[in-house]
C-alpha cells in the first residue's frame, strides 16, 4: 500500500524503495488509469509513458507498463525525456494522457509521477485541485476494470527533434549570431533538448556535466539553489562565453547566466521574452504573484496585460486556459506558452533571448538591466507552527495596502510589496519582497523578518 504523504500538491513524489517502489506503484498507475477512463468516458486510452535518467526510473518503468498494458492500455514509449518534451508528446500528438517517472530537481534517493490528461484548451495537470485526491483514494482502496484484452506498447521515436522544429515555428525562425554558450544540465534530462537544439542553430555549444547520471555526481540539479551555479558563472567567464543555461533535473525550470557571470532573475527573462511576443501579437502574460514589478512594466509598455496567478506549475497551466495567455513566466523559471497547450516549454525561451542579442546587438547583461525595475529579496522560508496567525498579524500590520488572498497574502504599495503564503511542498512560510529601484529592499526585508519573528512559534 502507498503511503499517503507522497501524493503532492501538485505530483505523486517519494524515496525510493521506501516510500515508492515496484509493488506500491502498480495500485498507484491503475488509479491514475482508472482516473483517466473515466475523465474520458472510455474504455482503453493512448497514454504517453515517459521516464528520466533516474537510477530507479527503468524498474518503475517496467513495472509501471506491465500494470497498464495488463489493464487494456496502449502505451506510448518515446524514451528517455525532460518533462517539457513528455508535455509535448503528451500534446502534438494523437494521445490522451501521460504520466512521466520523475521526481524534478529532488536528490536522487527520489522519483515519482506527473500527470497530465490532454483537454481541448491543452494540457490539464493532475494536483489537488484537478483530480489528485480521487486518485489518492482509488490508488488506496483499490480500483477493479472490466474484463478487457490486454494493451500493447509502442514506441515513439523523434518527438526531440519534433519539438524543436515546434519551438523554432514559436519563436517565428529567429535570425541568430554565432554565440558561444556554456551549459550544465547536472548530468539530468535537459541536456536532452540542449543539444538537440544547438543542431538547428548556430553558435557553439560548450557542455558541462552532459553525461545523464542519476547520481548527480556533480551538484544537484536545482539552479534556484545558486551554489548549485558557481561553476558554470565561472566557466561563462573562463571561456569568454556570450551566456550560460542551468535547467533543473527534469528540465521544465531554466536559469539562465549573463557574460559577466552574474545570475539573471526569471522575472527579467519574462519580461524579455514577453516585449518580443507582445510586438508581433498583443496578449495576456501571466506572472506568479512573488514578483510582478518588472513584468508588468514590460507587459504593459508594449501593450499587453498581466496576469497574476498562484504559484505551482499546475496553477499556471490551469490560468493559461483559463486566460487565454500567451505566455506565462515564473519566479522559479518555469516558462509556459499558450502555444504549447499551457505547459512549460524552455526551448523557446532560449531562442527568443539568443534572438533578441543578435538582433539589437546587445549582451544579456545589457538587456536584462534595460527591462530591471525592481529589487527582489529571494526567497525567505520559516519553518513555523502559527502560519495563519503570522498572515493575519500581517495584514493588521499593513492594513493600508492593497490587499490579495490569491495566494497566502501579498500587500502592495506604490512602490514596494511583500507576499507570504504556506508552501504546497514542504512545510515552510514563503516570504518575498520587491521594491522599485530606488529603495533597499533589504531595508524592508529586516522590517517583515522582525515582525515574523516577534509572532512565530517555530519548529524544533
């Protein structure tokens, strides 16, 4: 039997073998079939099975073919993949579901699932609020399936190159110099699409830890821990580079290293790329709601609409729909496109950036101060037994701001704002802060700190 407290908020994700392993997740994947059957009001499904280069991950594959082929499933194989490529075979394709054998960016004692189901407005992902817990119930109690012949398995070969074709058509077939470009994928998935990528444009690509490996030899695979980046800011630099990519395990975050060897936040990569899209067609861009100032400056000034929305992958993909958005930028560096069925999809993003260097002729240090409007805090966690009670004395605090709920609470100022919201991972308070240029974030940082720690209970 599983254990419940690997089913997430936003995916099923465990230590493996003791949380997840061969046996508990066969009830798991019949769940989530019986799940999709019944989405669909059908009797067998195409589903795309995709896996990464976890140690764990070709057991867990095997087994988890076994349960749904034994079920009536037809099972689609296109190999080892990021989540990004899954989400698109998931997608571009004639399928109808997908799960993917990961666990992100988590040390390699992890794996897991994700879960999509392919809906009229794209892809819907399967969390909380779409559809985890009846999963979590069926996988518990156990599901029965009519008598029905046995599935199959076929694979699916070339969807890589398929989806870069597909992102070169997003970014409209940039025009792009020859730039040197280091990248360290930490021996996980997005080496994958970066090298496949580097075949359709020019430019030379200089790899660092390329080589998939689920033991993270290296460093993990989680370029918002910034230690996790010294070695490549200072390899951009050794080699003279014009910039350098970091994507996380998976491959569906992306950070991204100026000339300099400075890291360059995702909030002036969205509003990069949104200034491009926004010339050749006017839209809405979301934004998760930690930092917005410098996106909606950008949005707004050439003539688009912001769009702020929960944070978790699952949330933005579900605003996408809901708003018809364009595309979608996170503090995390989750990018997503309306083009892409509202997933994540990194490839673009690159091209557009490559694009608009070469373009304007201008570094990336350049473009990203051009577009910077704000100063960010980063993210201040508190472990904490009186979440509630910290928000509420809060929001009695900074009464005369303006106000949201959305997520936790964000209160904002004409010039500086904060949110604080409870994590749907792990159990912290999550505080952010941006203020405009002008004023010392860390000045207002120590203010809400002071007042945090004054009301906390902590956790031993």
């Amino acid at each position: 039997m599983p254990p419940e407290k690997i089913f997430k908020s936003y995916d099923i994700r465990g230590i493996y073998p003791s949380e997840i392993n061969e046996e508990n997740i066969v009830p798991i994947v019949r769940a989530i079939y019986k799940f999709f059957l019944n989405h669909k009001n059908a009797k067998s499904l195409k589903l795309v099975l995709g896996r990464d280069m976890r140690i764990s991950s070709p057991i867990l594959f095997e087994k988890v073919t076994q349960a749904l082929v034994e079920v009536g499933a037809e099972v689609i194989d296109p190999g080892l993949v990021s989540t990004p490529t899954f989400y698109f075979c998931v997608n571009n394709y004639s399928y109808d579901c997908g799960i993917q054998i990961s666990a992100s960016h988590n040390p390699k004692e992890y794996n897991g699932l994700k879960i999509v189901l392919k809906t009229d407005k794209g892809i819907l992902k399967i969390g909380k609020s779409t559809g985890m817990d009846d999963i979590k119930k069926m996988a518990l109690e156990g599901v029965e399936f009519e008598k029905t012949e046995k599935g199959n398995i076929t694979k699916h070969e070339g969807v890589l190159e398929d989806e870069v074709k597909n992102a070169l058509e997003i970014a409209h077939h940039p025009k792009i110099n020859k730039f040197r470009v280091v990248a360290d994928p930490a021996n996980a998935m997005g080496a994958l699409y970066i090298e496949e990528l580097f075949k359709h444009i020019p430019g030379e690509l200089i790899k660092m830890n390329f080589e998939l490996d689920g033991t993270f030899p290296v460093h993990q695979p989680d370029p918002i821990q910034f230690d996790t980046l010294k070695d490549l800011q200072k390899r951009v630099v050794e080699e003279k580079a014009d910039l350098g990519l970091a994507p996380d395990g998976d491959g569906d975050r992306l950070y991204f290293i100026d000339e300099k060897g400075g890291i360059v936040l995702p909030s002036s990569i969205t509003s990069l790329v949104a200034r491009e899209l926004l010339k050749v067609e006017k839209g809405k861009v979301l934004v998760d709601l930690k930092y917005v100032f410098t996106p909606k400056k950008a949005v707004e000034q050439f003539g688009g609409e912001l769009v702020i929305t929960k944070t978790g992958h699952a949330f933005v993909t579900e605003a996408m729909h809901k708003n018809e958005g364009l595309f979608a930028g996170e503090a995390s560096g989750h990018f997503y496109w309306g083009a892409t069925g509202g997933a994540e999809s990194p490839l673009p993003v690159i091209l557009l950036i490559l694009s608009v260097m070469s373009r304007e002729n201008k570094t990336l240090s350049q473009l990203a101060e051009e577009v910077r409007s704000s100063h960010e805090s980063g993210e201040i966690n508190f472990k904490v037994q009186n979440a509630e009670e910290i928000m509420e004395r809060l929001k009695e605090n900074y009464s005369d701001g303006e106000f949201s709920d959305l997520d936790g609470i964000a209160i904002t100022y004409p010039e500086w704002r904060f949110s604080l919201r409870s994590s749907n991972t792990e159990p912290l308070l999550r505080l952010n802060i941006e203020t405009h240029q002008h004023l010392d974030v860390n000045d207002k940082k120590k203010e809400i700190v002071e007042i945090i720690e004054k009301h906390a209970v902590f956790d031993k």
